[in-house]
C-alpha cells in the first residue's frame, strides 16, 4: 500500500498534472488536499507535496510550474490569492545550525488577496498579509504585513498596495 501510495504521488501525480484537462485536474486535486474552494485555478504542471496539509481558497490562482509543499506543517493560501508562475512555497527546509543537516518546518500563511509575482520563493513560517504583493524573484523568510509589497532577498518592504481589494479572480485558460 505504501508502494502504491509513493507510486501515484511521485510517478502518475505529475503527469496527470501535466494533462491540459482543466475539471480533471481540479476533480483529482480536491480529492487530494485538505481542502480546495470554488472557481479555484489550478493550472497545468504545479507540484504538489504532502497534499493533506494543503488547503487552496475560492477564486485562487495558482499558475504553472508553481511548487506547493505541505511536508513541514499547514500552507494555507486563502481567497483570491493569485501565484504566478514558477513561484517554490516551502514548508520544510535545512537547519542550517544542525550537524546531522536536520530538517525544520513550519507553516505558511497566505491570506486572502495576495499576489505573489514570478520566480518568488515563500519559506515556512512565514504569514503573508491580506492585499500584500511579493515582488518577483523575491524571497520571504518573514512575516509580511497586510497591504505591503515586498521585494528582494531577502524580501523588505518597497511600498504599501491603496486599493479596496473588491476583485474577484476567474482565470480559467483552457487548456492551461
């Protein structure tokens, strides 16, 4: 059974996730992770690790290749959340004081409204605000407070975000 467990999550996961059926991915995703809202996106080829610990809100975004790892606590990405492509959201990484190189986690936070830009890098630990807007390239090893926008390694604050945040996402490309 545990064979068969490692078999799908690490061989048959990626490649249905690679398949251009947008209510296919979304049908197998949602019975994967601890919970997944309406009219969420989940675009073609994202990596999903330890899934149980994963809840997605409703009108979220999450774009291709994006990396989402559950293995080192809860990452909970909240509504109209909208990651770009290519985005690595971590929550089990190295302590880097260990000798054995042991491995540390923690959650990650990820309220309603956020944006998270292209090639940004989320560590664990980390809560990021509502309306917050993580730069691309950007990587975040602390908290992010609400209405921020953050860039850099690590990510500081560059300016705050002036608006009511009343959008709702609906990205459905088709065969993406």
């Amino acid at each position: 059974m545990i064979l068969l467990k490692f078999y799908f999550m690490r061989v048959l996961l990626p490649i249905l996730m690679w398949l251009p059926f947008r209510r296919f991915r979304f049908f197998i995703i949602s019975s994967l992770v601890s919970s997944i809202g309406k009219h969420a996106s989940v675009l073609r080829e994202v990596t999903i690790l330890h899934p149980r610990n994963i809840s997605i809100g409703e009108n979220s975004v999450i774009n291709s290749k994006v990396l989402l790892d559950g293995r080192g606590g809860q990452l909970i990405i909240g509504n109209n959340v909208d990651i770009a492509r290519e985005v690595n959201i971590w929550t089990l990484e190295h302590d880097i004081n260990d000798d054995m190189h042991a491995t540390i986690g923690g959650d990650v936070i990820i309220e309603d409204y956020v944006w998270i830009a292209s090639r940004a890098t989320i560590l664990p630990n980390v809560k990021i605000g509502k309306g917050a807007v993580v730069a691309a390239c950007s990587v975040v090893t602390k908290d992010v407070p609400p209405n921020s926008i953050v860039a850099g390694c690590p990510a500081k604050i560059i300016g705050k975000r002036h608006n009511k945040l009343s959008y709702k996402l609906n990205f459905h490309p088709l065969f993406s």
